[in-house]
C-alpha cells in the first residue's frame, strides 16, 4: 500500500475510533441519584434496579456474585431484580450496557434501609440552628462507617465530619439499631422531611384523593421501588389546626406506603408530638388521632410526654426519640425479646372500695417516677364527668388512685395536657404512655 494509501486507512481508522468513542459518551446509561457510591441495599429482599439507556441495549447489572441481564425498551427504560442478599459489603455496583457504557459505585453495604420522613423535627440536624445536648461530643464520637445517610441524592457515610447536618432523630435511631444489631447490620437512612411541611403534602398518589402531594412527586418519585426495612414518620405541627383530620390522614399515608412498597405490613413508627404551651389543650386531639393508627399491624407510638419544652417547638432532645423509635423496633421488627422496648402502656381499669386501680403492661423491671414522687397526671371523673387530679400511688404493676372530691370513679384518665410533663416511667427510663378517658374495665 502506498503512502497516501495508508495515510488514509489511518485517518479511517481514526475516524471510526472517534465515532465509536462519540456513541459510549452518549450512551445515555444512567440510574436514579439514590443509587451512587456509598450507598446502602436492603438485606433479604429482592433488589430492583431500573435506569435508562440506548434503545435496545442489553444492559447487565453486577454486585458480588448477583448478576442480572435486561435489554432496554425502544424509549430506553430497563429494569433488573438481583436476588436477596445478605447484610455486608463493601461490594462494588457495576452496570453496563455494552462495552463502552459502564458505571461503576463503590464502597456497597447491604444492610437495613429506614425511611425517616416528616417536617422540621425530623430535618433537625445534630448541630445547627438547634443542636442537641452534648452535639459536640456527639460529633467527636461519630465513627460509624457503616451507617450512612441520604436525602434521595447520593449516600454519606458517617463521620465526625459529615455527622452534623445528619437528621439527629435518624441519626440517634440508627446508632441505637446499630448497637444492638452488634454492628453487623450496615443501617442506612433514607431521610425525606421538609421544614413546615403538612402531612397532605406528603400523600401519596390516591391516598391524597387528588394525586399525589407536592412533597411526595418532588422527594419520592424517583425513589420508589428503592427497598426499605421501615419508616419512622414525625410530623404533625404543621397540622394541629385540624388536628381531629389527622388520624384518618395518617391512616392513608401508611397504607400509601404499603401500597407502593407492596409491603402490607410496612413496620412504621409515629412519634408524639411532645408537650408544647402554644398547642395546649390541641394537643390531646392530636394524640387521639396519632395512636388511632395502632390498630393496624406493625404500628408504634414513640411517647415523648418528657422530652419536649413548653416554649420550644423544636426540643433538642432527639437523642431519646431516636433511641426510642429504635427500641420499637428491636422489640417488634427485629423481635429482641431481651430488652424493655416500652414504656408502661395502661392495660385496664378496675374500680374497687372507691378506688381506681390502672394496671400497666411494659412495665421492665417495675413502675417507678423521675423525680421520686408519686405519679403525676393522674385524673378521676365521677358520674358528672367532671376531671379534678387523683391522689396516686404505686402497687405493684398498677397504680392505684383515689380523691375525696370522687368517691365513686367512673373514669380515669393520665397525662392528658399538652403543658405538663407527667412523671411515670418503669425502671428502664421509659416514659408511662398518656391516655384518655377511659372507664373501668376497659382497656385503652
């Protein structure tokens, strides 16, 4: 071949290498933002996996020794399941469609994912505006590698350095669970709340009656089909103005995220709203409507009747919400039945010689109160339906109440005022759950 010739066939060859290197550029692989470096797989389940590529391409998706192979739809759109895995790592995430488009994610936990969603006492980061007690000895010991945390984009791991702006209730939540999990669980934080935030933004699709919410197209859309262990909701301040709404609201929203997650027994968690002087007597009705939602299964009601401030409604003390919530679920998603996972709950009602006797179940290792006085809270109504204070005192598993202004009780009722913080707890520290008026014989 001549000179020229050869010039040529280079410049051809070149041409073609360019072209080829044009076409991988724009291959167009990608995946939703939740999937990236760092991030966390739930355990023991199926793991989809969906993206876009060129039309047609054969699109292969690797992590350890899982493998699955789709082939694109002529608009791109692929979707994979890998099969259950169990919790470890790190892994590497490859997907590739063909030899020029790849992606790769390192640094992969399979471990336990939990949505933590709500407005701003779920956003509430361990140091900022508001910080927690002893935020900088938080911080300081923080070295959790195998947590980590998400706002739908991208995945951190957590460290002094990167602890701060962590949601301090989904922080406080998955240390306490990776503790107890003997740290061989990676716990990954799935954290979609926004400051303000009614719960109607946060419907999903039919559950709001009219589509889905602002929160949830702008916050859920791309994650959904992303495997979760659970959710912890905390939110409520943004609607106590039709706070008697609430319970069937709530009601929706969780049976949305069952729907979506095709889980009918999602393990969801609702914390109380705590004690705060603006919402005062709202806030009983609130608390009917947030534990109105335990009758459905895998449901729990993290009490905060002690942790809140009357002139603060954004308490700092997140560390014993997020540890509570944490309990919940060891006792009941994870089935630890060496722990005390509750606070006392009333049990029933009995009337006796003018007595009112409340017995308590979750009682640890006995009923007790913070400051070492009797009971707090404790109200009896006689037959005009009138409440004054009770006179309490403990026995046993029950406290037993009386009042010279009721000498024949027909109904009790504890901890229901949204300005006074009651005193019961059972040994463990865990706050007695409030009730309503309840009458005797009769379980809450």
């Amino acid at each position: 071949m001549s000179r020229s010739g050869k010039s040529a066939l280079f410049h051809l060859v070149m041409a073609a290498c360019l072209i080829g290197s044009a076409n991988g550029a724009h291959a167009k692989l990608r995946l939703p933002r939740i999937f990236s470096h760092r991030m966390v797989l739930q355990r023991d389940q199926e793991m989809p996996v969906w993206g876009w590529a060129n039309s047609n391409a054969t699109v292969t998706v690797t992590l350890a020794d899982a493998k699955a192979t789709v082939k694109a739809n002529e608009k791109g759109h692929w979707r994979v399941k890998l099969p259950a895995m169990k919790a470890g790592g790190p892994h590497t995430f490859v997907v590739t469609a063909g030899p020029r488009s790849r992606i790769t994610y390192k640094d992969v936990l399979v471990g336990d994912v939990w949505l933590c969603s709500g407005q701003s006492n779920m956003v509430y980061p361990i140091k900022g505006r508001w910080r927690v007690p002893n935020a900088d000895e938080v911080i300081a010991a923080a070295k959790y590698p195998r947590i980590r945390r998400t706002g739908g984009y991208g995945w951190q791991s957590c460290s002094p350095n990167t602890v701060a702006k962590f949601s301090a209730v989904g922080f406080f939540f998955a240390r306490k669970l990776h503790d107890e999990l003997d740290r061989k669980v990676p716990i990954g934080i799935l954290n979609l709340s926004y400051n303000g935030s009614t719960i109607e933004s946060w419907m999903p699709p039919d559950a709001a009656g009219k589509g889905a919410g602002s929160r949830f197209k702008s916050r859920f859309g791309h994650i959904l089909g992303y495997p979760i262990r659970g959710g912890v909701w905390y939110q409520g301040e943004s609607n106590m103005s039709r706070a008697e709404n609430y319970g069937a609201q709530l009601r929706r929203l969780i049976t949305g995220w069952r729907r979506l997650w095709k889980q009918e027994e999602l393990p969801v968690a609702v914390v109380q709203l705590p004690p705060y002087g603006k919402y005062g007597r709202r806030l009983p009705t609130m608390w009917t409507q947030q534990m109105s939602i335990l009758d459905l299964p895998a449901t729990g009601f993290v009490v905060t009747t002690d942790v809140g401030e009357l002139d603060n409604i954004h308490p700092p003390r997140k560390q014993e919400v997020g540890e509570r919530a944490a309990l919940w679920a060891l006792g009941t998603v994870y089935g630890k039945r060496d722990l005390v996972w509750s606070g006392p709950v009333m049990k029933s009602v009995a009337i006796q010689d003018g007595k009112a006797i409340v017995t308590f179940d979750h009682v640890g290792s006995g009923l007790v109160t913070r400051n070492e006085k009797p009971p707090s809270l404790f109200e009896l109504a006689g037959s005009g339906g009138t409440f004054v204070p009770a006179k309490a005192a403990i026995d046993g598993h029950t406290v037993v109440l009386t009042s010279v202004k009721v000498p024949a009780p027909k109904k009790v009722r504890f901890g229901w005022t949204g300005v006074k913080f009651s005193n019961l707890i059972n040994a463990e520290g865990l706050p007695a759950r409030p009730f309503p008026a309840v009458p005797p014989s009769q379980k809450e």
